[in-house]
C-alpha cells in the first residue's frame, strides 16, 4: 500500500530481505473511473496518484531501485505523466498500453477515445524513465466483446482489432521501451495463450530481428533486473 508513505518501504525491505531474486516492484490498484466500468470492482480514490503520502511511497521504491507497475485507464494517464515527472529516477511499466476504454460510458466512442488515449500516451512517452507493455487489450474493458463470443477470435482478428493500438505505442515509445506482455489468465475470456503470441508476432512481423528481441525479451530482462537465459523463441 504505498498510501503508507515513507512507511511502505519497511514492507519493501522485508519483501526484498524474503526473495532478494525474485522481488522487483509492486503493483497498486490505482485504476479508477466515474462512469463506474469497475463496479463491483474496487474503485479507489480517482486522485490517489497525486496524493503525498501515495508520491512518498512511490520514492520509496525509487530509492531501493525498485520497479512500479501501473495499471490505469486512458483518461488516467496525464496522472501518470505527472507522477514520472516528479520521480525521475523512479522506473515506471505502464500495463495494458494505458488500458483505452470501450465498455459502458465508453461504449461506441472509440474513435474519440483512441485519439485522447494517443494523446496523453505521447506526453507519457516524453518521459525516459517510463516503458510500456504491449498487451491487455482484450478484457471487457475495452470493449471488443470477445467474451460475449460463441467462439474465440483468431490471431487475425485481434490483430485486426489491436494493431492501431500497438504500433502507436512501439511509435511513441520505441522497441527500446517496448515489452510484450500476456495478461494471462484475465486474457483467456477472451482467446487462447497461442492464438495471442501469434498475434503479437503478426503485429510486429515488419519489425527487425533486433527490435523484436527487445520488445519480446530484452526490456524486461532490464527493467526487472532478469539474468541472462535462453532466447525467448
């Protein structure tokens, strides 16, 4: 919780002191919206990323040079930004490329949205310390309805669906910021393991061996302090 402040790093220090190889950041639930797409979900404070004692707890991983992780939606972003800009030195994953809206309030507006989405993501992308992972588009969230589905898509159809949303990330970013992310099990309402790494390969077929290694495993060996393995095939 890092609402806890300053006091949150005593948690991160017992974590770390447990699985010193296996410990590398948190993941706090800060995605919120006022059109409710959450509920029944948990729904916290909408400006939770701005509070001081939430910044004090976020420095506290910066200091121990631990990674945050933040899942949040499109209109959250600019919060996001605001947060990478005050902790320079803290290293940011944005999951979910930032999570666009399509479901509810946002049902039928995606156009608008893409474009508010690319929007904010370009200011997010001016921050260094900031990467973003490739993935997570397929929950109800966003509104595709495949879990309404009598059949799962295949590859093409969610490159179909996702690929505007890749790219202009990969765009923004670059592959140097770039990892591919499963989101797995949340994923499987919507299509199989296989059928969603297809995808992925598909969208960045045009992309050189060297970018495709980055974005497939080398930006998280770095930014998760991974050690060196086997190629990811």
């Amino acid at each position: 919780d890092l609402a806890l402040g300053r006091r949150a790093g005593e948690v991160m220090n017992i974590h770390a002191a447990r699985a010193p190889e296996r410990y590398r950041g948190v993941r706090p639930l800060v995605a919120a919206d006022p059109h409710g797409v959450l509920d029944p979900w948990p729904n916290p404070p909408f400006d939770l990323m701005e509070q001081a004692a939430f910044r004090e707890g976020a420095r506290a991983l910066s200091d121990r040079g631990l990674v945050l992780d933040l899942w949040v939606f499109h209109h959250q972003l600019d919060q996001v930004t605001a947060l990478a800009r005050v902790l320079p030195d803290l290293v940011i994953v944005l999951d979910h490329i930032g999570t666009p809206l399509g479901m509810g309030y946002y049902e039928g507006r995606r156009a608008a949205v893409f474009a508010a989405w690319r929007a904010s993501l370009a200011k997010l992308a001016d921050c260094p310390n900031v990467v973003v992972k490739l993935g997570g588009l397929n929950m109800h969230f966003n509104g595709f309805g495949w879990n309404d589905r009598s059949s799962p898509p295949t590859s093409d159809e969610l490159v179909s669906a996702n690929r505007d949303y890749y790219l202009a990330a990969i765009e923004l970013f670059g592959p140097h910021r770039c990892l591919f992310e499963s989101n797995f099990p949340m994923d499987k309402r919507a299509c199989s393991y296989e059928v969603l790494w297809n995808a992925h390969k598909k969208m960045v077929r045009d992309f050189s061996a060297a970018e495709k290694a980055l974005m497939f495993e080398g930006v998280a060996r770095r930014v998760y302090g991974l050690g060196a393995g086997s190629s990811v095939p």
